[in-house]
C-alpha cells in the first residue's frame, strides 16, 4: 500500500485514496481506538492500513515515518510520526515538514492556528486548515482535495528522543463533526515519572 504523508511530494494522492478505499469498511464512520505509536491513541472511522516509507524531505535528510490511515465517508484521516534524535533535529523536521505541505497546495487559502494537543509539548503544536478556491487550482493543487486539516505537535519520548507527529484528513468528511471527532480523539499516554 502507498500512503500519502503530506508535504512530501513524491507519494500520490490518487494512489493512497485508491488504495485505502479497497478496504474501506461500513458503517461509514466505524469509530475505533487505534494504538498508533507507544505513546498515541488515535479514534479512526474505519479500520486503518499502515506503512513506513523512507524519504527524502529536500534540504533536510532521509527520515522514516511511520504512518496509520484508511478513508471513510468522502475523506482520509491519517496519523503519520517519525521519531527524532533530538529536538533541534525535531524542529527542523516539522519546518521542512509544514513548508512542504503549503507548497502541496500553491494559491489555496491557508491558515494556521496555535492549538493544544494534551500531554505534546506545548510550543509545537499547531493545526493547519487549507481549502483550495476556484482561482487557485493549478495542475498541483488539482491532484489534492479542495481542503485538508492538519494538526502537527511534538513529544520528547521516554528516552529522549523527539516523535514528531501530522494528524491530518483530506477532503470533507460526510459527517460534519468527523473531523472534530477525529483531532478531539488523539491521546498521549501521560509521562511517567523517572524511577
């Protein structure tokens, strides 16, 4: 399967849609805890895919991510992470990672809003909405849906490394309230007290 982190252009949307909508399940929105990683819990709609792709962030390094994701009524929700050595490794990662994702999108409207993810570091987290008008749809942005959310938050792990995180659904869901459902339903597991 080939799954689509956003902000790295070489991976298809067209071929992540095609390949999740294989196993899509019903109801159309099947809501389910899924372990995503040792710290995070995620609420998904439908039973999810994974894959772990190496790649090249340009100007950056060759990063692994991590990825859990399957589409449910009209949209893609997706939880992609990669672990960091440090934090100015992590910082510099979700830099390439954000300015890659704006650039999926050329001439769609963008904002970007402070948020809170409990238990990530707190000066990492942020949420992108973007939503693609009719006069900015280049050949680019014409492979993409006309809108996507993107939550993105930080966490130092237990021994000392960075994960760094993109929650993210593509298109418009069905169900009005799927994607508050979907970012309100990411859980980090509390931090433990050293022994």
């Amino acid at each position: 399967m080939t799954l689509n982190v956003v902000g790295v252009a070489r991976w298809s949307l067209p071929g992540l849609l095609f390949s999740m909508s294989l196993s899509a399940c019903s109801p159309v929105f099947n809501w389910r805890d899924v372990t995503v990683a040792g710290d995070l819990v995620a609420l998904l709609p439908c039973k999810p895919d994974r894959a772990t792709r190496t790649l090249e962030i340009p100007g950056v390094e060759r990063i692994a991510i991590h990825m859990t994701g399957c589409p449910a009524g009209d949209a893609t929700f997706a939880i992609s992470h990669a672990d960091a050595e440090s934090a100015a490794q992590a910082a510099t990662w979700l830099a390439a990672w954000k300015a890659s994702s704006r650039a999926q999108w050329p001439g769609a409207l963008l904002t970007e809003a402070v948020t809170a993810v409990a238990g990530a570091d707190p000066a990492s987290s942020s949420r992108f909405t973007i939503v693609r008008t009719a006069d900015g749809a280049g050949a680019k942005a014409a492979a993409q849906p006309d809108r996507a959310e993107i939550l993105w938050f930080t966490r130092v792990t237990d021994a000392g490394r960075v994960s760094v995180y993109q929650a993210m659904v593509l298109g418009r869901p069905s169900a009005d309230d799927a994607a508050a459902t979907f970012f309100e339903g990411i859980r980090l597991s509390a931090r433990r007290s050293p022994a």
